[in-house]
C-alpha cells in the first residue's frame, strides 16, 4: 500500500505539472472555448480550485468526525482495496455533469486561479501530517459520483483528477 507521503508528493508532481501546462498560455489563450459547452482553460482550473477545496475540507471533517467517534459516513465500503482509477472505471460516465459546488462560476484571470489552486498543496500537507497516525482505511469521505472513497483514495482521486484536466488542457488545441 502507498504510504501517504508517497501520495501527497504524487499530488504535488500532478499539481507543477497542471501548472506548467496553464502557464504556457496566455490570458486570451487561457479564455479561449472550442465550444459553448466546453470549459476553457481558466474554468478547468478554477474548478479544480473548487472541487479540491471541497473535498480537502471533506477529508477535514471526516477524520475529525472519525476521531470523535462520530463518521460522517456508515455503510459498506463498496470500493475497499480499489484503485482510484478502477472506481472511475465503474462509477463514472464518460462526460459527467459537474456537480455546482465545484462549477466554475466566478471567472477572472487564469494567474489567480493558478495561486488559488496551488495555495491548497498546504492544507492538503498539514491533513496528511495530521493524519499521521490515523487508520486511513477507516476515514471515509463519500465522493459526489463515486461515493464512499477512504482518506487514501481520496489523495489519489486527487492526483487523478487532476491529471485528468492537465489533459484536457493539453487537447483544448488552444488558438
């Protein structure tokens, strides 16, 4: 099993890597939408910004909720044991409707959801020194799409997905 200062560094490399990928382009480039019903560059990324800060919170407060004896969630752990990419493979379509708290929906520069984005590296570090001694197979925080996901999921949904949208960005064929 990887240890989770294996999967807080895979998050990190996954974060530079999105990163370097947006700061290639510019503002117009960062703005531009092949389509009405695609996401451009800067929505990818303040999405990221908000799902991220979302489930990051989420992981917060299902340890905190574990450790008062209190889960925020019971039930069968229907994903036990799974990679992250194999609960995708089961649970997720092939085009999802994002959920609203993780919809872009504010705009602006692309520089600033940059720095929003890479600012949660730090809470997502102290959770896991936080975590340190924690049974992470016993923290569970339910995913919109995925359901119940435990702590060590939940850092490699991360990294997913944003790997997911550094290749999006890259296939958005900017102009």
């Amino acid at each position: 099993m990887v240890p989770l200062d294996q999967l807080l560094d895979d998050v990190a490399s996954a974060r530079a890597q999105y990163t370097y990928e947006v700061e290639k382009l510019n503002e117009e480039q960062a703005h531009w939408k092949p389509s009405a019903d695609e996401w451009s560059a800067t929505e990818i990324t303040e999405h990221l910004y908000w799902a991220e800060h979302g489930g990051i919170w989420g992981m917060w407060r299902a340890f905190h909720a574990h450790q008062a004896g209190i889960p925020i969630w019971t039930g069968e752990l229907v994903h036990r044991g799974l990679p992250i990419e194999t609960i995708i493979e089961r649970t997720w379509q092939e085009k999802e409707i994002v959920p609203l708290i993780a919809a872009p929906r504010m705009g602006g520069p692309v520089a600033f959801w940059l720095s929003a984005f890479n600012s949660l590296q730090q809470p997502l570090r102290d959770l896991s020194i936080a975590l340190a001694d924690a049974d992470l197979e016993s923290v569970i925080h339910p995913h919109p799409l995925s359901g119940p996901l435990d702590i060590r999921q939940r850092f490699e949904f991360l990294r997913f997905h944003i790997d997911r949208h550094r290749k999006q960005v890259m296939a958005l064929g900017v102009r």
